[in-house]
C-alpha cells in the first residue's frame, strides 16, 4: 500500500454531486459546493464504483490526498469492504428509502459483523426531495427514485448489506402519479400534504399486502424486522398493516423470528403512539419482548450514514433529532397475534374515530333521506373524490353544498357532480361565510376544522342550534368514522 487508505476499498461518488466548469455542485444548485483544479476533475470522472484505490494509484499521483479532500466535502464515500461469512440474514421492512437508518441505523452498524442485512423498500417510486419545502422544481420520477435507490444502496454499502424496492408509489405520488410542474404542485400542495396524513385509502391496503406476500414467497432470511407505523404518515400505516396481514399468513414467515421497531423521529413526535400500538398487538392476543439497544458508540456512525440521504433531510436539521435517540428500541414478537387487529386501533387517532363513531352513528340514521347537507371545511381534503364518493353513497338523497377555500378548488376536479354545489371562501372570508351559513335554511350541517381551530367550529356549531351539526378534528376521523359507523 502507498498511502493511508487500503487499497482494496472502492470509492464511491455521492450520487447527488455534477462536476461541470471546475466545481462541483449539488443537484440543481446553481451555487458551486467545491472547486475541482484539473487532476482533480479527472479523479472525480475516474471514480465509477467499480475501480479500488489501488488501481487508482497506478493512473493518478496524491490519490490518498483527493481522496481524503472528497470524503471529507461529504462528496465521496469509502466503505469498508470484506464482512465475515456467513452473518445471520435479516430483512428489515421500511415504509420509505431511509427509514431503516433513520429508525436502526446504529443497531444495524453496531450489528454488521453478526448480521447480513438486506432492506425492502416498499414505496420504492417517488419524487419527494427537499426540494419540496423551498418550491423548487425537481419532480422527476425517474430522475428522484435513481437518485433515492443509490443513497439506500450506498448507505447498505457501509454495512456489507443489500438493498431492494417494491415498484409501490409514495403517498405524494397516489395523490398524483404523472409530470408535475411548479405551478401545479403550489397550487396542489395543501391537498397533497393533507393526503399524506391520512389513513389508507380504498384499495390500498390491499394493494401493498399482495406485493409484499409474493416478495415473502421467495423470502431468503432468518429474521424479520417491521416498522410500527408510529405517527400519521399514511405510508408506514400502509406498511405496518400490511406487515400485520403477512403475519396472518404464517406459511409465509415459517421460521422466521419477527421483531417491529419504533420509527424514528415518529417516536419522539408523537410520544406513547408506539405504546398504544403494542398495545393493540397484545390485545389481539400477541406476546412481545421489548429489547432496548442503547447506540450511544454508534451515534457518530449513524449521522455519517444518515449524511448519505442528503436529497431527504439537511443534516442540521436531523442531527439533534438523532442524538435524542440515542436509544432504539425493537420488540421481538415471541407469538404473533392470534385475533385480527382492527387497523384502526392501531392509528394514532384510533380514539377520536372510535368516540365520533358513535355519535355519527345517530346522526346518519337521522339524515339518511336528508335532502341536503352542508359541509364547513376549514382543511383540505386531500381525498376529494374518495370522500364525496361515500357521501354520495351513504346519503343517497342528498345535495351537497360544500364551503370551502377558494385556494383549494383545484382538487375538486377529481370529481364534479351535479349534487355537489361548491361554495368558494376567501381568504379572511370565513366569518362572512359563517353568517351566510346561520341565515341560511337549517340543514344537516358536518364543521370540520384541525384542533387550532375546534373552539371557533364549536362556536359555529352552537349556532347553528337548529342545524343538527357534527365536528370533526380532520376529515380522516370523519369519513373513518362514518364508515365504521355505517358498517354497523
């Protein structure tokens, strides 16, 4: 060897980093990140993932030097090659390209000796970056599942692991699967946020189990690792349920050990989700161990893993998150669960659905012939046409007549119907419609307005004495509600 580093590792090039005109830059940054002299913009091109240091040392002088100059920008990764044989197979589930690391990044790294571990995506298509929250235009699918596959399989590169996808789109994406535009995406972005919040729509469900059963037909491990769904991020309910419907099937995990893990920073945003959780999986009957791994020696290790993500997160933003994390915590599933869990049990609203169930439930036997219902929507939908679709249903009689933000119009289109009249509010508007509302003929009457706002629906609803009113805290309690109150 002729320098510091072995000359058997195998530099790999950041995947988010061009050079061009003796600099590189990152993604679609017009600002340099680094200057490039000539030698080095020729080592740069030469470093493909394939070529080791050793062979690099016989093209270019000061190879140790560039390098080590790379590595340190954050522009370059080095990963150890050569891992014992023969380590116990793990798959770990996650819901996006990052929650594995961001959830057992330590644990896996303090593990890599022991454990060979391949990780499945399963909302492997997707187009979101950060780029989302500074309205810059970089939506391309292609472009953005590319770039996400190459940090997982880097970051899975540091662990001598495996990394693989599921073609299943992310929740932005089924909110709009196609070419979006800057325009469209600001004039869309409340509605497609709002979705993202919300529990699994029709079909959903069933769509991610069927394609995580046929991967399981040819599953090659010892061990199962499934996220808990903690927090509100329809994905990983999407994955945790259709983790729960495999363990149904137990043809598919025969003598597999099964472990779940809390989601980081999910855990630390909604404190005692993951708690109610096991708590549905014991009451259907499940026996679960907790086991605590404290990553405090990995913590410096973990951010560096974290750092290769740098299309979904900004370092000085999740580093202080992480290091409050400096415990993760799994749960080995020593008997899975032997009644069906109710998915709702499990959502992070579960209560609220359950409580509003049954107040709903009298409502709507009332109103079933009800000629008109109004809705007072101070959130967006997120779920237009599914949700006007069971309203339609449900109350088959009815018109609709729908107040709601001028600036949210636009979803309304997944779904225009003569029995749905559409009455735009402006902004700072929506006291007036208020009034117009309590001068108006009483009318079953549906307030839906987030928690900041309960006290001014509540109000509204006093009102509207005469109306025969319901509150909602969020359309997703809502539509869950009536639902299951409907199913009744």
């Amino acid at each position: 060897m002729n320098g510091s580093l072995p000359d058997d590792i195998i530099p790999i090039r950041k995947p988010h980093f061009n050079a061009k005109a003796g600099a590189l830059y990152f993604l679609i940054s017009r600002q340099p990140y680094a200057p490039l002299d000539d030698s080095e913009k020729t080592m740069w091109e030469a470093i493909d993932g394939r070529t080791s240091i050793a062979n690099l040392r016989k093209r270019f002088a000061a190879v140790d030097e560039v390098l080590n100059r790379f590595a340190s920008l954050g522009t370059c990764e080095l990963p150890r090659v050569g891992f014992p044989s023969r380590r116990r197979r793990i798959l770990v589930i996650e819901p996006h390209m990052d929650d594995a690391a961001l959830s057992v990044g330590g644990t896996m790294w303090l593990r890599r000796n022991e454990c060979e571990f391949t990780v499945l995506a399963l909302a492997g298509v997707g187009n979101f970056t950060t780029y989302y929250l500074i309205d810059r235009d970089f939506f391309d699918i292609a472009e953005v599942t590319a770039l996400r596959k190459a940090e997982s399989a880097l970051f899975l590169k540091h662990l001598g692991g495996h990394h693989m996808t599921l073609d299943l789109l992310e929740a932005p994406l089924r909110y709009r699967n196609g070419r979006w535009t800057l325009d469209w995406f600001r004039q869309h972005r409340d509605a497609m946020w709002e979705l993202v919040a919300r529990s699994p729509g029709s079909g959903e469900l069933e769509k991610w189990t069927a394609a995580l059963a046929q991967f399981f037909t040819s599953l090659d491990a010892e061990e199962v690792w499934m996220p808990l769904g903690v927090g509100n991020h329809v994905d990983h309910q999407l994955t945790r349920d259709a983790c729960l419907q495999i363990l149904r099937k137990p043809e598919l995990i025969k003598g597999c050990n099964v472990r779940f893990y809390e989601e980081v920073p999910y855990t630390i945003n909604w404190p005692g989700h993951a708690e109610r959780i096991i708590t549905a999986l014991r009451n259907g009957g499940a026996r679960i161990e907790q086991e605590r791994v404290n990553i405090s020696e990995a913590m410096t290790e973990k951010l560096h893993l974290l750092s290769i993500f740098a299309s979904q997160f900004k370092m000085n933003y999740i580093k202080p998150v992480i290091e409050k994390s400096a415990v993760e915590v799994l749960y080995e599933l020593v008997t899975p669960p032997c009644k069906t869990i109710d998915p709702i049990s499990c959502y992070v609203d579960g209560d609220r659905v359950f409580e509003m169930a049954r107040k709903i439930a009298p409502w709507a036997r009332r109103h079933k012939s009800a000629s008109l219902i109004r809705l007072f929507v101070l959130t967006p939908f997120g779920r237009w046409a599914e949700d006007m679709r069971l309203l339609l249903d449900l109350f088959p009689q009815a018109r609709f007549e729908v107040f709601m933000a001028r600036r949210r119009l636009v979803e309304t289109q997944s779904l225009p119907s003569p029995r749905i009249q559409i009455r735009p509010v402006d902004r700072g508007q929506w006291y007036s419609a208020a009034t117009r509302l309590l001068l108006s003929w009483p009318s079953p009457l549906v307030i839906v307005a987030s928690p900041e706002k309960e006290r001014y629906a509540r109000r509204l609803s006093a009102a509207c004495v005469a109306s025969d009113s319901i509150v909602a805290p969020s359309l997703n309690v809502f539509t869950l509600a009536l639902r299951l109150a409907s199913a009744t």
